[in-house]
C-alpha cells in the first residue's frame, strides 16, 4: 500500500498505531493519540511521541521516544509521519 493509498482508505482497513496515524492525516490529534495509547510495544511508543512533539509537548516526546528506541526527531512532521508510515506498512 502507498501513502496515497493508505490517505485514501477507511478507518476500518486499520488497527493500531497505523490507526493513530490514519486519525491524525485527518487532523484529529484526539482520536491519534487515544488510538496510540491503546498500542503496546515500540510501534506504540514511536507513533505516541510523534503525537506529543507535534502537540508541543517536548518533554513527554523524549520519554515516548526512548520507550520507542528511536533518537527524538527535530525535522518535518509531515516527514515523520511518512516515515512512520512507510515503515508500519512495510510490515504488513
């Protein structure tokens, strides 16, 4: 599935952290994180600190970050969020 495909499809083509990004392209940062908080392991943590970086929150990023094992991002959210993407869907 492509990114564009993956914008494109419905809610109920997902589960999980692709679920919270899929919610936050829609520009619902609420319904993004109540799904990310709801996803176990690094997947969960990497998509929860995107949500609390884009959010502003810096602080509570960083901790989501190093529970995910990944360096805390500084660049494009757009960017992050395909990059999240891509990989989440990679694995599937």
């Amino acid at each position: 599935m492509t990114i564009e495909e993956f914008r494109a499809a419905g809610a109920s083509h997902f589960e999980g952290a692709l679920l919270a990004l899929w919610w936050d392209a829609r520009g619902d940062w609420d319904k993004a994180h109540e799904s990310a908080q709801d996803v176990a392991g690094p997947d969960g943590a990497w998509v929860h600190a995107y949500l609390h970086r884009k959010e502003g929150d810096e602080g509570n990023a960083a901790y989501w970050y190093r529970r995910a094992g990944c360096p805390v991002a500084k660049g494009d959210f757009q960017q992050e969020w395909e990059q999240i993407v891509r990989e989440l869907l990679a694995r599937e």
